[in-house]
C-alpha cells in the first residue's frame, strides 16, 4: 500500500483528508513535514547532501534531517523517527524550535521544527543521504552562500541558526 500523508490546512492542522504520498508531490499538496537539525556538544551542525533520487530538491545540502509526516503521526514521533532513519541519530532529547510554514512550486507544508546534540555515530540511509559532515556555524554560513542548499530549511531555519534566511 503506498504510503498516506495526511493533508494540512492554513491553521497549521490536520484537515481530516489523506491521500497517497504520490498525488501529494504531483498535486503539491499542504502537508506537514519536520525539521531536525542536529548540533554536537561542540556546537557543530551536521550538514548533508541529499541523494540524487531524492523526490524534492534532489542533489542538494541540507542541514536539517526530516521528512513527510505520515497520516496520523504526531509530529514529535515523525521528527524522531526521520532522524534516527535518515541520520542514525537516536537516544536524544529533541527540543522544539517551534512551527512555521513553507510553500513554493516543488513544495508546501506546515513545519515542525526541532533541535538535538548528538555525539555518537552517524549512519546515513544511503536512498536519501550522498554525503555529509559536521561543520561549524560559520562555515555553514559559508557554505549556504555558495552551495545549493534546499530553500525551506534555509527559509525556515536560516536566521535562527545562521543569521540569515
């Protein structure tokens, strides 16, 4: 069966509909998705580029790990999840960084945004990451300003943790 998300409506809630993960690309959807940057007790971010194959923002760097919430998932419980499968990160406190939302012609979703420090191994999922590296704040800065970065972690995230969107 393929996989359900559930759709979102302006209130940043669920609207009661659910369709096939699919349609929801195609049609662009609002959806809800999370956001998971992780940091080390360093203060270093993890940065990584996301596969080639990837459904949205394909061959891009990102740092925050996350994913689509499946229908009738609880946002905390999605953002835990996609980090632990994305990034092999688990065992961690999660705070949140609050709520926010995103549209733009590839995508539009209400966000849930969350942080973590993390210090132990980290275990790509080798369909969604290609490479990655923990990096400071500053050559994240940098990097933003001259790599292809997805443009909803950077709108959404970008002025919290880089000082700039």
């Amino acid at each position: 069966m393929p996989e359900q998300v559930a759709l979102y409506g302006a209130d940043g809630r669920p609207t009661g509909v659910v369709v096939p993960r699919s349609e929801m690309r195609a049609r662009n959807l609002r959806h809800a998705a999370t956001l998971v940057v992780v940091r080390n007790s360093a203060g270093q971010v993890y940065v990584h580029r996301r596969t080639d194959t990837k459904d949205v923002f394909p061959g891009r760097y990102d740092f925050a790990a996350g994913g689509v919430l499946q229908a009738g998932e609880d946002p905390f419980d999605a953002a835990v999840r996609e980090a632990a499968e994305e990034l092999g990160v688990s065992g961690v406190q999660l705070e949140s960084l609050g709520e926010d939302d995103y549209a733009d012609a590839d995508t539009n979703y209400h966000a849930f945004a969350y942080t973590c420090v993390y210090d132990g191994p980290i275990t790509w999922q080798p369909e969604e990451v290609a490479w990655g590296e923990w990096v400071s704040v500053e050559r994240l800065r940098e990097m933003v300003a001259t790599l292809p970065f997805v443009p909803d972690t950077v709108a959404v995230l970008g002025e919290r943790l880089i000082g700039r969107s």
